[in-house]
C-alpha cells in the first residue's frame, strides 16, 4: 500500500513523455493479446495466481524500476566509455607536450663556425 500511494504522488512529478508514452509496446502478435486479455478476465482458481492478482497494481512500477535500472547501467558503459577516451586523449596530450619541449630544446640553426 505503501508503494502504491508513493506511486501516486509520484505519477504527479512525472513529465509529458512520460505521461503520454507507455515503457514497452506489447512485443505479442493481436491474436496473443486477445488471449492475454481473456486469461487475466477470467477469474484465477490457484491460490497463487489469486495472490498474484493482488500485485497487478505493482506492474507499472516494475516497469519504472527496470527501466531506471537500464538508464543506470547505459550510463555507466556511456561513463566507463567518457573515462577510456579522457585517458587516451591525455596520453596523446602528454605525447605531444613532450614532443613540443623536445623540440624547443633542439637549435633551430646550427650554430655558426
């Protein structure tokens, strides 16, 4: 229940796309949500598919939780991937500053005789 009213409080933070756009379009051919739509109508006979039912509310939530938790792991890769390039880009700087001292240390002209 608790889950449920932070949810609800939470759906008001939400922006535009969020509101506007569902998380995951439905991957299952018409046929196969039609037979979706007739099992989740009918009423469930097993006591875990009753307790199941009591967890529908949840469903959006997961969909949240997991998508926040792909954004977490795309940034990482995006910040592991930042991190390799800042490192090579110094090492071709320190290259390149080391070959600018070595060049200002070696005469232009030879000196006259």
């Amino acid at each position: 229940q608790r889950i449920l009213r932070l949810a609800e409080m939470c759906r008001r933070l939400e922006t535009e796309e969020e509101k506007v756009l569902p998380f995951y379009p439905s991957s299952l051919a018409e046929w196969e949500q039609q037979d979706v739509r007739r099992i989740l109508a009918a009423s469930p006979n097993e006591p875990l598919a009753r307790a199941v039912q009591d967890y529908v509310g949840l469903e959006r939530f997961w969909q949240r939780f997991n998508k926040a938790k792909l954004e977490e792991k795309a940034l990482e890769r995006a910040r592991a991937a930042l991190a390799n390039r800042n490192r090579h880009l110094r090492e071709l700087l320190q290259q390149y500053l080391a070959g600018a001292v070595l060049s200002q240390k070696v005469p232009r002209d030879p000196p006259p005789l």
